[in-house]
C-alpha cells in the first residue's frame, strides 16, 4: 500500500498547488519510477510518444474539427431553428427546444462544453427577451451539454476506449439509449418546472414553415444518421467516421449553407488544433501514469480493498459510481477517465462486469460531474456565454441535475437497460 499511497499524495499534492493536470500526471510517474527505482528519462518519452501515436485518437482531432465546422457553418442555428417550428409554440417550448437541440447536436460533434455555448449563445437571449428564468435556462442549458459525451460520436468514449482497452464501436452503441433517458428526463423535469413560467409562448408556425425548417436543416440531420450508421454497419471505423464528419460538415457549411467562408477556416483550425493539443498532451501524460500503475501493481493493492465487493457487482458499481461522482467535483472529464479507468477496469472485469455497460455508465457519471461545483467546467462555460453569476447558474442547474443523477441511478439498479439494446446495436 505504500506504492498506492505515494501515487495518491503526489497526484492530489500537485493538483491542490495547482498544476496543470497533464503535468501532475507526469511529475506522478517521475515519483512512481524514481520509487520504484527505474526512473529512464528516456522510458517517460518514449512512453509518451508511443501512448498519443495511436491510430484511434485520430478521432480526437476531426470530431474536434466538426464540431467547430458545424458551429461555423451555421448547422448548429438550422437544428435549433427546427426544433423551434416543432415545439416552440408549446408552453416553456424554448426549453423543450433546448432538449431536442441537444440531442441532435450531440450526436454531431461529442464535446460538452462546445454543445453547451451554442446552445446558450442562440437560445439564452431569446429565453431572456420572453421572459424566463434565465439561471434555470442556463442550468438547463448545462445539463443539455452534457449528454453530448454519452450519445455517439463521443471523444469522452474515445478516451476511455484506449484508455480501457474496451470497443469504441460498442461504447458508442451502448450509449444511445442512456443519452435518451438523459434527455428525457430534463424534459420531464422542465415541463414541471415550465409550469411556473409566465411567458409568452412563440406563435405557431404553419405546415408550410415547418416544411421550409426541416428542408434548411435536412443536411444537418443528415449528419448523425451517416455517422452512425456507417459505424453500426461497418463501413467505416470510428476513426474514419471522425474524417468524414469533418468532410460533411466543411462541405455543408461550405457549399450547402454557404455561411463557412475561406476567412473563417483559420480561426476554425486554429480552435480545433488548440484543443485537440490540449487533450492529446493529458492523454500522453495519462498514459505514462497508466503504464506505470500497472508496473506498480496498484490494481491488485486496491482491488484487495474492493475484494468483499467482487461477488457482489451492483453493489460494486454503486461505490464506483459515488468516487468518480467525487472526482468529478474537482476534476474535468478526460483527466477523471484517464486517472480511475486503468485502476478500475482489472476490478471490474475480476467482478464480471461488462465492460461496454461499465464504459457507459462511467463516462455518463464523469460528465454529471461537469454540472458538479466547485469545478463545473460546463457550468463556467454557460456563465460566460449567458452572462449569469455562477452562483446563480449552480442554483438554476439543481433540477436538472438530480434528474440526470436519477437516470445514473437505473442504469446501476438495472444494467439491462444498457445491455439489452446493447445486444442488438452491436
């Protein structure tokens, strides 16, 4: 245990001094090998190098770049004007809209915190004007980020799969229905919480709007169902779904919409190239830790203490389930899963349980921990964008966020919910 306890103090040390994550990751592994008397300079980069040259994070990148495409390209603005012809008339329809507007977005472009801002940067503002709650249409906002990491395609899963050595391919499939009872219970909760709404609802739109709205968004709509469904029936791998979400989205914005110009496909690389070298360098950094973890045997020292919870799976997921609920009060997505999933995955496989449910169930537990303060790396996001005090945005987030825990809480009771459409996507 004292090999456990010298990884722990040095991570968390580092972090409560405020070190970036990728670098207390490192410094951890320096202090692991140095304990472990094989410190190699040489072992730390190479380690290194060899755990971001890796075709599947190639995915990374490009999904990184649709997203931003999407958002420039103006397919994001057509979605949500969809969405408003369907059930912007309905009473709290914003809100709906929100939801609805989620969901189709995440399955474009698996980033929380971008899904989030285009979210808050079209809809807040027309919240604002008729007269809502605006802290709760932000927190709404928040929770409707966030089921972008569970419905494919998600980067969220992407690490983790390389991490976990787990299919992406079956994390991707294994997260649909999830991310549904994610949305459906924010609908659930807004409709109650819509009642005590005094506003306006927006008119409603004729037949033929309708029409005009879903044939403007019909290339974005498209986009999931290619992904998809190439991935489901093997066309293509999640890797070169990422290529071709990329291609799709520059050429619909491009030539369909017309709203991407050549002036704007700078600061669109630039945006992607900066946060994909952000999470490939904590993927490197993770990935030397992880391969030091093992060399360690730290597994095996904590699976001692989880032991008596071995025969008892759904026991041990609910343990799982409140530390990296924990975690994810002070850490951000990609660090919680590259941190807890090589320390993990021996424990759960030894308890039998599947790896894909336990993947899904993860991700979707790390990125509750997005709308978890003092953190709330979504929750920020929709501050600035909305321009609403955090502390008024953690209030107005509070619904929507015991809802999501609610939907955490089936999936652990009931694991079929997850395993059974599960064997039909596959």
């Amino acid at each position: 245990m004292t090999v456990v306890a010298v990884f722990l103090v040095t991570l968390f040390g580092t972090l409560a001094l405020g070190v970036p994550v990728a670098f207390a990751l490192m410094f951890c592994g320096i202090v692991l090998m140095m304990f472990m008397g094989m410190f190699n300079a040489q072992i730390l980069s190479q380690n290194m190098i060899s755990g971001a040259n890796t075709f599947t994070l190639l995915a990374i990148p490009f999904f990184l770049l649709a997203g931003e495409l999407m958002n420039a390209g103006g397919l994001s603005k057509r979605i949500v004007d969809f969405a408003i012809t369907l059930v912007g008339h309905i009473r709290g329809g914003l809100g709906i809209v929100a939801i609805i507007a989620a969901v189709i977005m995440a399955s474009l472009s698996g980033s929380a915190a971008a899904d989030s801002a285009a979210l808050a940067a079209i809809l807040i503002p027309m919240m604002r004007q008729a007269g809502y709650n605006v802290p709760r249409a932000a927190g709404l906002m928040a929770a409707g980020g966030v089921i972008a990491p569970v419905i494919p395609p998600s980067i969220a899963f992407i690490i983790f799969g390389v991490a976990a050595n787990v299919s992406i391919t079956g994390l991707f499939m294994g997260g649909i229905v999830p991310g549904l009872m994610m949305a459906i219970s924010l609908l659930v909760v807004w409709m109650f919480v819509a009642r005590k709404e005094n506003v306006q609802p927006l008119p409603k739109c004729s037949g033929r709007e309708r029409l005009v709205a879903t044939g403007r968004a019909v290339w974005a709509l498209m986009m999931p169902v290619i992904i998809l469904g190439g991935i489901r029936f093997g066309i293509f791998t999640p890797t070169e779904a990422a290529v071709i979400a990329a291609v799709y989205a520059f050429f619909v914005g491009m030539v369909i919409y017309r709203e991407l110009k050549f002036a704007h496909l700078y600061h669109v690389l630039l945006g992607a190239a900066k946060t994909t070298s952000v999470v490939l360098f904590l993927v490197a950094a993770a990935l030397v830790t992880s391969w030091l973890i093992t060399r360690a045997n730290i597994p095996n020292e904590i699976g001692r203490f989880l032991e008596p919870l071995i025969d008892r799976p759904q026991l041990l997921m609910l343990v799982i389930v409140i530390l990296v609920l924990l975690m994810g009060t002070v850490l951000d997505l990609a660090p919680t899963i590259l941190i807890l999933s090589p320390v993990l995955m021996p424990i759960v496989r030894a308890a039998g349980i599947d790896p894909v449910y336990f993947g899904v169930v993860f991700v979707m537990t790390t990125c509750i921990g997005l709308l978890s303060p003092p953190v709330g790396v979504v929750l920020n996001v929709v501050s600035g964008v909305a321009r609403v005090p955090l502390g008024q945005v953690i209030v107005g987030v509070m619904p929507f966020l015991l809802a999501q825990i609610a939907v955490l809480a089936l999936l652990v009771a009931f694991p079929d919910i997850v395993l059974v459409p599960l064997s039909y996507l596959r």
